[in-house]
C-alpha cells in the first residue's frame, strides 16, 4: 500500500475525524429491514413531521457496489458480514445501470482510484469539492432544521448545506448548474419526497469513481420509523448515462448526544495536499 494510498484514504474517507468514532455503534443500526409502519412522529409548530437533529448512516460513501470494499483496502481483510452487500436495492444485481461508454469510464475511474495519475482521476472530496447528493447523506454527520415551509441539512464536511423549500415554487432553469443541485420537497404523509435536479458533472456518488453527468435527477424519500430512524431511499435517473433509473437505501440513524454540534470540516478546492495523493 502507499504512502500516496494512506494519505488518500485518510482524507477522502474521513474528510476529518469527527464522528468517526460512532461507526461501530451507528452499524448496528444499518439494516433496512423491519422497519414499523405504527410510528407516529412528533410534529413541528407548522405541522411537519420532526426529523430535527443530528443523524448519520453507517458504512461511509466508499463504494456503492460493495460495501465490504472499504474494509479489504484500508484493513486489508474481510468483513464476511459485508460480503456481497450493496447499498443498490433495485436492479436486483446492487450494481448500477451504466450504458457501454459510461461503465468503461467507470472502470477507468475505478482502477486508477488506489493511485491516481492526475487530478482528473481523483476523488473530488479529495480534492475539496462538495459531496453532493445523495453521498453527502452516507458521509459523516449532518444536522437536519426544520422551520415554516422549509427543510434544510448542513453537513460537518467541506461547507456543504442544502434548504429545500416546501411551498411547491418552480425548478430553477436548465441553465443553471449547482454542486449541491435545486431541490423541491414535499411531505407525502410522514416520509419527506425531495425531487432535486440542476446538477453539475462534476461529483461522484462515491469514492471509486461511481458516476453522474449534469442530466442526472434524484427523488429522496425519508421515512421516520422510531424517534431514532429514518428510512432513506433515493432514486437516480440520468438518461446519458444510465440504461434506467436505479434505487439506493439506507438507514439514518440520530446521534442522540444531548447538546451535540456540528463541527466545520474547513476544506478548500485548491487543497495542497492533493499533490501527495498523485503519482510522481
């Protein structure tokens, strides 16, 4: 393994140390099945389901094929537990649906990723660019607000933050490209329906090289199935580059420390540590 591995792994796996230490007990929490239908959420003043708080979904945004991937590089062992496990429910297969040109980049991506010859080849985060979505919500933790008509996350890694208002206003035009996207919600009962578009090319969905192009759309729906768990599903669809839509989930799980913060992650694009993590 080399040193420019290790540097890699530590930063775009981590992107800070905060809240790492809750993997082991947050995994626990991570499977999607079981969930109860009887929950009834609290509600906001203005009637909304209370999601409020500080939440994170355990098993980090390495791969989203395989989730055992992360363990074999960094502990260069296997977790039988995480074998074969992919955070893809639909297709059936956990992988995703590229067409021809779009697999054989992802593949690029993939096989320069343990030791990337040029930026072009590195994980963004690594270099300090946004998560996006829907990897921001598997990456560390994040706090969810709540006030009239609106939904907001602000996530502790590289400034990041969404608000997505509730009161139906149109999409922003096609023109328009954002890291972070434009988003739209609604609530449909107690699951939170976010409709977001407006994306730019340039974040991946996770470490390996997993990809989107500026067409991609996503439909996110959070269900609250305890005081301390929500269901996340997220559908993508990107007609350049995907064959159909496909459909990742995942299990929120609250941070219930009393008084807990949010800590900045400060990140910049323009990073110099970037140039250790390339091939010389």
């Amino acid at each position: 393994m080399t040193y420019r591995f290790v540097a890699y792994v530590s930063i775009a796996t981590c992107v800070g140390a905060a809240g790492s230490h809750l993997q082991v007990r947050v995994a626990a929490q991570a499977s999607t099945t079981a969930t109860s239908t009887a929950y009834v959420p609290p509600r906001t003043p203005d009637g909304q389901p209370r999601i409020q708080g500080v939440w994170q979904s355990a098993g980090g945004s390495y791969s989203l094929e395989d989730l055992e991937l992360q363990v074999i590089y960094q502990q260069n062992q296997r977790d039988e537990s995480r074998r074969g496990k992919s955070r893809i429910v639909d297709p059936p297969t956990g992988k995703i649906p590229y067409q021809p040109w779009a697999a054989a980049l992802a593949k690029k991506y993939f096989d320069a990723h343990t030791d990337p010859p040029s930026p072009q080849l590195l994980d963004p985060v690594a270099r300090c660019i946004v998560h996006g979505v829907p990897r921001a919500m598997f990456q560390e933790e994040y706090e969810i607000f709540q006030s009239p008509g609106y939904v907001a996350f602000v996530h502790a890694p590289v400034h990041q933050y969404r608000i997505v208002p509730l009161d139906g206003r149109p999409a922003l035009g096609k023109d328009i490209q954002l890291y972070m996207g434009d988003s739209r919600g609604r609530w449909d009962g107690n699951t939170l329906v976010i409709e977001s578009s407006n994306y730019t090319n340039k974040t991946w969905l996770d470490i390996v090289g997993s990809f989107h192009t500026d067409a991609v759309r996503f439909t996110e729906r959070l269900t609250p199935v305890s005081p301390d768990r929500i269901d996340y599903q997220v559908t993508v669809e990107d007609p350049k580059a995907y064959t159909r839509p496909w459909t990742i989930a995942a299990v929120l799980s609250r941070i219930p420390e009393e008084g807990r913060e949010v800590w900045e992650q400060a990140c910049h694009e323009g990073e110099r540590d970037t140039q250790l993590m390339l091939r010389r």
